[in-house]
C-alpha cells in the first residue's frame, strides 16, 4: 500500500507541474495524447513481427470477409 500510495503521490506532482493548468486545464494534456497516438500508429504501419505487421493483417483479414460475402451471395 505504501509503493502506491508514493507512486500517486508523485504522479499527481508530476501532473501539477506540466504547464498550462490555468489556461487550459485538462486540455493541456492533449498534445500529448495527439503524439502519443501518432507513435502508435507509426509503429502499426513500420514495425513487422515476422514480415507481418498490423495493416497487413487487417487488409488480408478484409479480403477474407469480402471473398466470404461473394461466395454466399453467389449460392443464393
């Protein structure tokens, strides 16, 4: 209880000190969030785990469900 009780302690100080609190208060954590975000998405596009990576994935996942819904349809 005491590690948590430290680590919140000095999140909350860490938090306290970004700038821009009176300004524009929890919005100021937004570029953050917006850069965040964009790394992560760099990464699903640049980084391959075995020469796959997530749109790879994703793209032959889709053409699956396409080839799918054309198979059903033409049985009908």
């Amino acid at each position: 209880m005491r590690f948590k009780e430290t680590m919140l302690r000095a999140l909350s100080s860490a938090l306290n000190k970004w700038p821009g609190k009176e300004r524009f208060g929890l919005y100021r954590f937004l570029p953050l969030f917006f850069i965040s975000g964009a790394a992560l998405e760099f990464t699903m596009i640049k980084w391959e785990f075995h020469g796959v990576n997530f749109y790879k994935t994703f793209k032959r996942r889709k053409a699956e469900e396409i080839v799918a819904m054309e198979l059903e349809a033409a049985e009908k």
